[in-house]
C-alpha cells in the first residue's frame, strides 16, 4: 500500500485521475483501485486497464455527517447511484454514466460540498491480469538476440540489445504482482526467502531448450525490479564469438598461473571465459572446478570433468569455496571475479601452487589491472603483493564489445602476456604506463586495443568512427592508420617513473 500526500483537492475526480496515474507510474495500472482516507474508503473497478473505470464506491461510517450530502446527491442522480447502509458504514455506489464529457457527474456534485481527505493510503488490484510467461520472455529474448529483459511495474518489459534498451512492443505493461509471481515462480526457495528478507537476491533459472539465465530480483521505491540475464545452452567458440583462436588454445594449453579477463560490466568477459573452458573441457582430461555466484553457463563433463559451484547452495561464501578449493583436486579454477583482498590472495595462492586459475576483473584496459588489484591491499602489503602477482600472473584478457556496421557487436581484444623483463619489471615497479608501452614491444606477444580496433576496421566489420570512439588512444589509433605510429621508447618511460 502507497502513501499519497496530494493537499486538500476539491474535485474527487481530479483526485481519482492523479492518484491512478502515480500508481500506475510505479506499479502498474490497476483493474481496481481502494484509497483509504480518514473515515473514507474509495474504491474503483474496471473491466479492463486500458479502460476507464466504470464504477466507483464511496464508504463511510453509517452516523457520519456526510450521510446528508451523500443522500441529497443519490436523490438527484437516481439513474447512476445508490446509496445503502451495510452494517455499521454506509455505500455509496456511482455508475459511469455514459456521458463522456462528464462520466461521473455525481462525483462532481459530491465535491460541491464534501471536503475530501488530504493524505489517502492506496492500493490495487488486477485479477484480470494474466500471469507473465517465463517461457514468452526467454523466447522473445532469444528472438530479439538481447543480452537482458529488465521488468519493472507501469511500463512494458524492456530489452537489452547491442547495449541499448528497446521496450518490448509485444508486451503489455507489467504489474507489481506480476513481477512478484514470475519471481516466485521461477526462484528457488532459499532465493524468495532471502528476497523476503534482504529485498534483494540472485538466482539462476533454465528454461529447457532455449536458455540458461541470471536473474536478479531488488526493491526499487518500495516495487519490484527483475533483470534476466540470457546465457544460451549452447557455449559459442571461438570462431563464433571472433576472438583469435590460436592465442585463446595457446591460454587454454597453460598448466599453471593467473589469468584474468578484465572489462567493463556488460563487456562479454563471461562468455569468453565460458568459451575459454568449453575447448579446455573438450581438448584435455582434467578436472576444472568453477566457483560463481551465481553460475552462468553451465558445461556438462565432456574430456575434463567439470564441478560447478553455486555460492548461496553448494557454499556459503565464494572465499570459503576459495579456500577449500585446493582439497578438491582441480586442475583448473574458475573463480567468477576477484572483488575482494581475501579472494584475489588466494586466486594467487592457487596460481602459485602450480594450477591454472582464470578469474574477471573489473578494469578498463590490461595495463591497469595489475595496479588495481595491488590497490585492494594496504600499502604495508602491496610490494609482496607486486611480487606474488609477477611470479603468479601469465595473461590478461581486456575486451570490449563494439558496435557492427551490419549491427550487433564484436569484441575488440588487448592481450598483456607477462613474457618479457620489461613487462615484469613494470608489474613490480607498478609503472602502468611503461606496462602498456612493454605491451607494444616486438619481443613481446601482447597487443593493445588501438590494433585490435584497426583489424576489424581493416575487415570491415566496424566504422572508423567507432573505432576512434573505443580506442584507449584516439591520436595513436590514427597514426596507426596512416602508417605513421612509432612505438615509444621503453627506457624513456621508466626513466620518467624514476
């Protein structure tokens, strides 16, 4: 039930017409509308919200002195109200009158000389609202190619496609109630207890034959907010999703150390980490043991068997799994994001302890992560730090997902292979800088975005717009262009960090 604090209002129908609207702004619109204020209670029906409503009932305690204007206004309208006394309060019921300039002209005299409530408590209802199809979303999804579906009362279902929102034009606007029950649904226990409880939660359901998903369920403004994240049953490879095979098989050969996938939200870095381990599942015998939060795509045991746990029901936080992880024989870690100091030392506690561990991290491009994740620790720590993290560390994997000529999008790539001194040194020096200056070397196999974003301008699959847009560097990318770029001297950047 909302609040509203609207003033002292002298027309009813006025009233009625605001009242509707903010609930509906933040719920939906409703099928029946009850407004409680003071002694009154107003209530609304109709046969459907894309109707007006068509009759509305005034209640009040039956030795009220409204009795009088109620009874003189009943007398006058005798074709479109009725008024009786049930139990200990009286009813006063309006019918729409068919007139369309004034619907209700009795509600119109009623405000001659009733004073209406200032504040009124409100709520609605809708039982003739079908119930959402989770099986019609994940269809629409798939068919549309969205990445997401955001629900939210009082607007119709939107999608998210190539990072934009577009509403769904095949849906009607959604209610509060039927958000609520897709939630519960489709959530498992523990999840709707826990949304009961903290307002919030996160899930993952299956839809057979279309999709796995992400959902996340929070309160927003006292109303539901439910966002499903599309995750197909099918894990795209490499061609697919048009990263470099040679050096994606050459990461997922490695038997041991660091590597990371790093980007912005929404940047695809789970995706290519699923493709990541699908060719290690398929191509090596190993056990691969994946610690999320939720799960996201699911691998069944093809070479390699394949342990996915889920944290909230197969453990109770990711650092306990982390930590545990090593007694569970894996040969390959997947932990879901490296958010935390505890989570990150023991990623590369793991590292160094000869498995391969892949993780995400939130940075905007390679040269910044090995900085940022010193920066989870205090300064006291941070040189040892540097020190683990250089030994442990053997790839970072940036992307960014960029707008198609033709639509859709596809990743540009920066690589940080930790295969040179220089590139060593500049992680334990923490010169970011340098780091992307060493990324550039010939002795090196790293590559920035600038080159990435110049191979698919050069294949034609992006704009040369775009790809100034996404560069890190928009003056270097068009020297690249022009063939007229000279890599900076190495020794000139770390004399400046000196």
């Amino acid at each position: 039930m909302q609040i509203f604090g609207l003033g002292r209002q002298t027309a009813l129908l006025t009233l009625l017409a605001e009242v509707e609207r903010e609930y509906a702004r933040t719920h939906g619109a409703p099928a029946k509308l009850v407004l409680h204020g003071d002694d009154l209670v107003v209530t609304g029906t109709r046969a459907s919200v894309d109707a007006g409503f068509e009759h509305w009932t005034i209640s009040f305690p039956a030795g009220s002195p409204l009795l009088e204007a109620f009874q003189a206004v009943q007398t006058e309208f005798a074709a479109t109200c009725e008024l009786a006394e049930v139990g200990e309060r009286c009813e006063f019921q309006c019918r729409f009158s068919g007139d369309d300039a004034d619907p209700f002209p009795a509600l119109a005299r009623l405000s001659e000389t009733v004073a209406w409530p200032e504040i009124w408590r409100v709520a609605g209802e809708d039982p003739q609202r079908g119930r959402l199809s989770a099986e019609r979303l994940f269809q629409a999804m798939r068919d549309r190619k969205a990445s997401d579906i955001h629900l939210y009362p009082g607007a119709k279902p939107v999608y998210r496609i190539d990072n934009e929102t577009v509403p769904a034009a095949n849906f009607a606007a959604v209610t509060t109630q039927q958000i609520l029950d897709l939630v519960r649904e489709i959530a498992p226990d523990s999840a709707w207890d826990e949304f009961q409880k903290h307002q919030q939660t996160s899930f993952n359901y299956r839809q057979v034959g279309i999709a796995y998903s992400r959902v996340s369920v929070f309160i927003k403004a006292g109303v539901p907010h439910c966002t499903i994240r599309y995750l197909p049953e099918h894990i795209p490879s490499f061609e697919e999703l048009h990263i470099p095979r040679s050096t994606m098989e050459k990461l997922a050969d490695v038997h041991e150390g660091l590597v990371l996938v790093s980007g912005m939200t929404g940047s695809g870095k789970s995706t290519t980490v699923a493709s990541l381990i699908d060719w290690i599942n398929s191509n090596r015998a190993l056990h691969i043991l994946t610690i999320e939060a939720p799960v996201e795509f699911v691998h069944g045991n093809k070479n390699s068997i394949v342990s996915q746990r889920n944290v909230g029901t197969d453990t109770p936080t990711a650092i306990e799994a982390v930590h545990g992880a090593l007694r569970h024989d894996p040969d390959v870690l997947f932990i879901g994001e490296m958010r935390d100091s505890d989570t990150i030392r023991a990623a590369i506690d793991a590292a160094s302890t000869g498995h391969l561990v892949i993780s995400t991290f939130h940075a905007n491009n390679a040269s910044e992560v090995p900085n940022r994740i010193v920066s989870f620790f205090d300064p006291a720590e941070r040189d040892l730090v540097r020190l683990q993290l250089r030994d442990a560390l053997r790839c970072v994997i940036s992307q960014r997902l960029v707008p198609k000529k033709t639509g859709g999008r596809v990743p540009a790539l920066e690589f940080l292979f930790k295969d040179t001194v220089h590139i060593e040194d500049c992680i334990l020096n923490g010169n970011s800088a340098a780091l992307r200056v060493a990324m550039q070397q010939m002795s090196s196999e790293s590559s920035t975005f600038e080159q990435s974003l110049l191979a698919l301008l050069k294949e034609g699959l992006i704009a040369e717009d775009t790809a100034m847009a996404y560069a890190t560097n928009a003056t270097m990318f068009a020297q690249m262009k022009l063939g007229t770029y000279a890599v900076p001297s190495l020794e000139t950047m770390v004399t400046r960090h000196r």
